[in-house]
C-alpha cells in the first residue's frame, strides 16, 4: 500500500488536533479535543501535560478507528504545538509538576525584571537575538526552581509541548531549533546552547533536550502506543516543530521579506529574515526551514473573542454568530474602544496591562461590544506591527493564517486598521499543513520547501482595506494608545490590591 499519508497532532492552547493529510496538503479527516487554560491568578496560565497527551492518544486511536485504511497509508508522524509550555520531567518522562506554565503566563515577572538590569543586556539580546521575556523558558525555569523546589528536585529533563507528545510517541527526548531559539539559551549565530547562558540560569546541558532539525527522524512509535492507539509498528516520528513555524510554512510564507498574520490564540507578526534582527519590541526565532522569523505578538489576538464569548455568552453562541452581530455594529463601535491584555502583555512597556473598555454608555448594545473586542485585538496588533515595521522596513503584503483568518468581516476590519491588504490562505489548518509538510520533507516525499509549499499550500481571496473604515481606525488608534500609555500606573495599583487577596495555589 502506498504510505502517501502524515499523522499531523497540534497541541495547541484551546485542543489537541490530530489529522490524516495527504502530500497535496488536503485534509482528510481531522479530531478535535478541547482543553482549557487554567487561571488561578492574574498572568498565571497552566495546562495539564497529561491532558495533552490524554487527548492525543484519544484522537490517534479514534481517527484510525473512524479510517480502517489509514493506518497502512502513514508515512511518519509529525508535531507541532504551543511555544515556551516548560514540561519539566523525570527519567521516565513523567511530569513532575503537571500544571505547566504556558507560553502567556507571567508569573516570572520578577526574575525577568531582575535580569533586565544586568549590564550586559544588549550583548545578551545580540547574542540569543531576543529580549527577555516573561515567556522563555530560562525564565520560568527560574521561577519553578525557587517556588517548586520540590519538583525542581525530581526533575531530569526540560520538554516543549510537543516535544513532550513525542518523548510519550518514542521514548527519546529532543527539541527542534525553532523551539530551541526561544528558550533564551540559544546562540542565534550557532544554534547550539551557549555556555555563558547556561551558567547565568545555572543549567547544564544534559538537563536540555537535544536540538535537531524539525525534519529529522527522531525515532519510532513504541510498541506499547502502537497497541493503544493503532498505530503500526515502527512508523517514524520526526522532530516537528513551533506551531507558529508550522503555520507560518503551512501559510506558504518561508521567503525572505515575506510577511505573516497568524492568529489563534494570539495573533502572532512575522517576516521572514535571513537572520535574527534585534529590536525594540520584536523577538526572532528559527524557522521550520533554514530562515528566520522577526515577529511580534499580541498574548489575547483570538483569545479575546474566545473570553467575549464565555464571558457574554457562556459559549452559547458560535464565533460567526459573534462576527454577525459585530457586523451590524458601525465601524469604531459608536465610540467603544476595548483594550485586549486580558493575560498582560509579553512585548510591552507594560506587562501586567489589563483589558478594559473605555466610552462605554446606555446606548451600547452586545454587537457593540464584540465588535470593539475585534477591533482592540487589531488595534494591539497594530502597536506590535509598527514595531515590526521599523525592525524590518515596509510590509507590501500580509498572508493570514490560523483559525483567525477565516471571517471576511475580521480580516476587513484588520485591514483597514493596519492599513494593508491581507491575503488568506484556502485552509484555516496552517500548522496541521505544515506539519505535513515537514513529515514530507523529513521522509523524501518532497525535494525541498520549495516544493512542498507548491504542492500543499493554495490561497484563497485578498481583502483590502475598507477607506470609510480606515480613516475613522487611524482616529480610534491614537485613543487606544493613549489609553495604554496613561493606564500604567492603574496595573500597578491592581496588582498590589490583587495580591492582597490572591493567594497562590500549592
């Protein structure tokens, strides 16, 4: 039988995903598992580990059972999945502290601020080609060491996400150089673990994962997955990769000077660079392809319209019914401007900034106000992207990408407040996509990205900016930023109240 088939798993924010692809890029069939965030303080965000992969064994086992021939068909599997989620494990790959902290948790605010007085700063950030962020890996694992010294104590090893689903698939323990270029660990001009940096945060480089390409064989099924699963004996499994470098290929985007809206949970910026470009308020990380990303981030880019529909609606009604009553609201939401730091802000003067609506009155209704959600999102994303702008030089064209793309009223509105137009990818499952392809590479299937990206991504439509639109966005904007600027002090003063009356968990 002809294995022209890759087992593609996404462990992202909101679910697990696992899907058949065919070497076109086209879907066959895909299952979704759901999971939430856990929030038991202001910036804190915890997962379980075991979740994740409680959920991607359930979809394997159930995609092959749904698809009696697919299992013959597989040509490898292959990863991707939320950035910075620090697994810390034991010999046997068991998380000794399940509630990992998530690529948008700042709770190791402190150990960053500590670090950003050191007067070697900026040949750190020339060195790791990054700032430091409360979303590294280096940091949280300061914060776990002096606040879970017990877990510390049994912990062998550091995993990613995804590193972690395929620690559980094979039994070996690696990370791909996307995932790698983020830890703070890095030297960008080598790609290997830096000394300097490892003895700064006090970590040797056993404790580290193995760093491969994320088209390498890393291993192969176990049998005892095999067996619970219905996977077949000896299928390999590659490194994969970020699902932000997963969607950012599986958007066609792997050129130089080519730019990229990928928005799910966050809604993440990126133009693709021969190499890393420090600057204020931008991050660089490898590519699944021999490039480099200088991207910004905004943490809440689709996670505010996920809490408006929580917190309005108790998921009652579907995103498109959301999108259709913002719709019907007038463009700048008759005067509503809604601030989207709903878990503070990683790239940011502020980061424990707050979400807030400000010229709220009577005569607002709910089409209102979830049309200010989406407008707020766009309008942080448009701070992160003038930062990108001035790092990278002018942006012709955006290709969006991720779940987020899928409204024209949504990409209309981003549009017209970034003042661009954005071209959209024909499948909304970019990572998934781009897992294939990297399955793909990694066994032969193609000749190189090039290939790839001809044979499995296609596009969809353009949407141009709107001018009615654009000109009363370019007013609101100035609103919106002078709202972030004078509410600094207002975080502040919510923190010391909040820590009054929160008391963390353990």
């Amino acid at each position: 039988m002809t294995r022209d088939r890759v087992l593609a798993i996404d462990i992202g924010t909101g679910s697990v995903r696992v899907a058949l692809v065919g070497l076109d890029g086209r879907i066959d069939a895909m299952v979704q598992r759901e999971h939430d965030q856990l929030t038991p303080k202001h910036g804190w965000s915890e997962q379980r580990a075991s979740q994740w992969w409680a959920n991607a064994e359930n979809g394997i086992r159930q995609i092959l059972s749904d698809h009696p021939d697919a299992a013959g068909r597989l040509l490898c599997v292959a990863t991707c999945g939320q950035m910075h989620g620090t697994v810390l494990v034991d010999d046997d790959f068991q998380p000794v502290l399940d509630e990992v902290p998530l690529w948008n948790d700042k709770r190791c605010e402190a150990e960053v601020e500590t670090f950003s007085a050191r007067d070697d700063l900026p040949a750190l950030t020339t060195l790791t080609g990054n700032p430091p962020t409360t979303a590294w890996p280096a940091f949280k694992l300061q914060w776990i060491r002096r606040h879970r010294p017990e877990a510390w104590d049994r912990a062998s090893g550091l995993l990613m996400p995804k590193d972690y689903i395929n620690a559980c698939l094979t039994g070996v323990r690696a990370t791909d150089l996307s995932e790698a270029s983020c830890f703070y660990l890095l030297d960008a001009s080598t790609g290997r673990y830096d000394d300097r940096l490892l003895a700064l945060f006090g970590l040797s480089r056993a404790f580290l994962p193995e760093i491969k390409t994320a088209t390498d064989v890393i291993g192969a099924v176990l049998p005892a997955v095999c067996r619970s699963t219905g996977l077949p004996a000896g299928l390999p499994v590659v490194a994969g990769t970020s699902d932000m470098a997963a969607s950012i290929l599986g958007s066609g985007v792997y050129e130089t000077g080519v730019a990229s809206d990928s928005t799910g949970t966050s809604t993440l910026l990126t133009v693709v660079s021969p190499k890393p470009r420090p600057a204020a308020g931008v991050n660089n990380l490898h590519l699944a392809n021999q490039a480099w990303g200088v991207f910004t981030i905004l943490d809440s880019g689709g996670d505010a319209m996920r809490w408006a529909r929580l917190a309005f609606h108790d998921n009652a009604l579907s995103y498109a019914e959301i999108a259709d009553l913002a719709e019907q609201a007038p463009a700048g939401s008759g005067g509503l401007v809604f601030l989207p730091y709903l878990s503070g802000e990683r790239n940011a003067a502020r980061r424990n900034a707050r979400a807030q609506f400000f010229g709220l009155t009577r005569r607002h209704r709910a089409g209102d106000l979830h049309r200010a959600v989406i407008e707020g999102s766009a309008f942080g994303a448009r701070r992160c992207l003038d930062d990108l702008r001035a790092a990278t030089g002018p942006i012709g064209r955006l290709i969006a990408s991720g779940g987020g793309s899928r409204s024209d009223f949504v990409l209309t509105v981003k549009a017209s407040i970034y003042d661009l137009p954005i071209l959209r990818t024909a499948d909304a499952e970019n990572g998934i996509v781009g897992c294939a392809m990297i399955g793909g590479l990694g066994l032969g299937a193609f000749a190189d990205t090039a290939e790839a990206v001809r044979r499995c991504v296609r596009y969809d439509m353009e949407i141009k900016p709107n001018p009615a639109w654009r000109d009363r966005y370019a007013k609101l904007f100035g609103v919106f930023a002078d709202l972030y600027r004078l509410g600094g002090p207002y975080y502040d003063l919510m923190d010391q109240v909040e820590g009054e009356t929160d008391t963390p968990p353990g």
